[in-house]
C-alpha cells in the first residue's frame, strides 16, 4: 500500500551549473504533476511528467528544479541582454507594479546562464544528466511515498482490529433482544393500568416477535463481517487501493448507521457510537492512500 504523501530531493552538477530538484506529493482525486523548470529545460520538465505517470497514480506531485550557473571560479554569470529586455518591459509599469528586487530579477528564467561561451554540446549533456536525475528523483518520491504507506498500513490494520472487535461485542448483545422487548413491553402495558397477563398471551408474542424483526441487528453485523474481510483484502494488495477503500468506507458507515438507529440497549447503542467514531478516523486515514 502506497501513500500519496511524501518528500523527495536529488542534486547534481557539471562544470558549469549545480541543480537542485525537489518533490513534494500530497493527496488529490487524480494525478496532477506540476513542474517548476528553468527557461530553456522543457525536455527536463517533460521526462519528469512521464516518469511520474509511470510510477504514480494518485496525488498532487510539486516539483521544483533550481538551478544555478556557475563558472569555473564558481561565481554567477548574468546574461545582461536578458536581464535588460526584463527591465525595459517594466518601464511603464512603475505605478502599477512595486519596483523589483535584484534577487527577483535574478529568478527571472534567462538572467542567471553559465556564460556565453557555454556551448552547446555542454547544455545538451547537462539536460541529459538532468533527466536522469528527474527519474532517480521519481523513484526516491515512489519510496517515500511507499515507506508512509507501510505506516498507514499498520494504523489501519489496528483500527480495523478495533472494529472487528465493536462487531463482535454487539453480536454478544443479540441474543439478549427478545428479553429486553418482552420486558419493555410488558413494562408498557403496567403502564396503562393493565398487566401482561391479562392479555393474550399469542398476541403478546406476536408483537414481540415483530419487534424482534425489526430490532433484528444479525443483517448488519454479517455486513460488517464482509466489510472486514474486504478492507483486510485490499490491505494485502499490491495495487492502488485508496479509491476502492473510500467507498468501502462508506459502506462501513451506512451499517453502523443502522445498527444505531435499531439498537433496543444502551450498551448496543454505545458500541455503535463507538464503531462510527472508529469508521470516521480510518476514513481520515484512507485520505492519503494512493
């Protein structure tokens, strides 16, 4: 089981630039790549979306490739043509626009090169060490995400042993309805100044066997045991199972609806409060399942 959420960052360098390439993945309905790449490094920004829809399936994956030119005494070049062009598009602009820093203007794609004489031969070999990189950077992402994911797993597992717990509990409580609605019953009829015995005692079977019926939690509590036997299936699947666990979810909690709403005891309606509050924080969980 993977996680959407996780972290990774690689850098590399030639000798003329050192990049930077991180990526931050959080969870989404679907796969949403986004890339931050220097001007003029489409082709970096291109293999990381097809190495991520590769790998991943699910989540908001940001990445960010900084990258900065250096010569070989290791200071910064600017390419002053670049730079001018940015200054010259601001004029007209000064009462719309605040004035820009020189640290903004170095953000600019195109200011900061690794010099004119950088050929192209070096940009070509650079682009290529950078797209390696970009798929070793995918790769350590997939870990991360797969090193969170073996964490939800273990949260999950344990609440899902909680739960079959709850289901147990209130299957010990069944065989004690038809009792309790005979006693509420009968309690109801010394209510109205009349006692038990003095009616039929057919008829007041009769209407306890139909409260019975319709108190009858065993339907649900098998649902809940399918339920169970489902969710621990996709928890051993190698495959995405968030979307699949989500719906299963919903399912969890539309019995445990019912099971309150039928309880005829306290200690059964406790147990359901109980198995909602349960469903609610593994729902939580699934959020970030892949």
């Amino acid at each position: 089981m993977q996680s959407m959420t996780g972290f990774a960052r690689c850098d590399g360098a030639d000798s003329f630039a050192h990049w930077v390439m991180e990526a931050k993945s959080v969870n989404a309905k679907g796969l949403d790549v986004r890339v931050r790449a220097p001007y003029g490094y489409d082709g970096v920004e291109l293999a990381l979306r097809k190495t991520a829809k590769k790998t991943l399936t699910r989540g908001t994956v940001q990445v960010s490739i900084n990258l900065k030119s250096i010569d070989q005494a290791g200071e910064a070049r600017i390419n002053h043509d670049v730079l001018n062009g940015y200054l010259a598009a601001y004029k007209g602009f000064e009462d719309q626009a605040a004035k820009p820093s020189f640290d903004g203007l170095l953000r600019l794609p195109g200011v900061l090169q690794s010099g004119e004489d950088e050929a192209d031969d070096i940009i070509t070999a650079r682009i290529a060490s950078m797209e390696r990189d970009a798929a070793a950077l995918i790769a350590a992402l997939h870990k991360a995400r797969d090193e969170e994911g073996a964490a939800l797993a273990v949260i999950l597992t344990g609440q899902l042993s909680d739960v079959t717990g709850l289901v147990n509990k209130a299957r010990a409580f069944v065989s004690d309805t038809p009792d309790i609605l005979k006693a509420r019953l009968e309690r109801g009829l010394e209510a109205i100044g009349a006692r038990a015995g003095e009616f039929d005692e057919g008829r007041l079977h009769q209407e306890v066997a139909m409260l019975i019926v319709k108190a009858d939690v065993t339907e649900e509590l098998d649902r809940l045991d399918g339920h169970i036997a489902a969710a621990q299936e996709l928890l051993n699947s190698d495959q995405p199972i968030g979307r699949k666990f989500d719906f299963l979810m919903q399912e969890f909690n539309r019995e445990a609806n019912t099971l309150c709403s039928k309880a005829v005891d306290q200690k059964l309606t406790a147990i359901g409060l109980d198995l909602k509050t349960l469903i609610d924080q593994m729902k939580e969980q699934i959020q970030n399942v892949e």
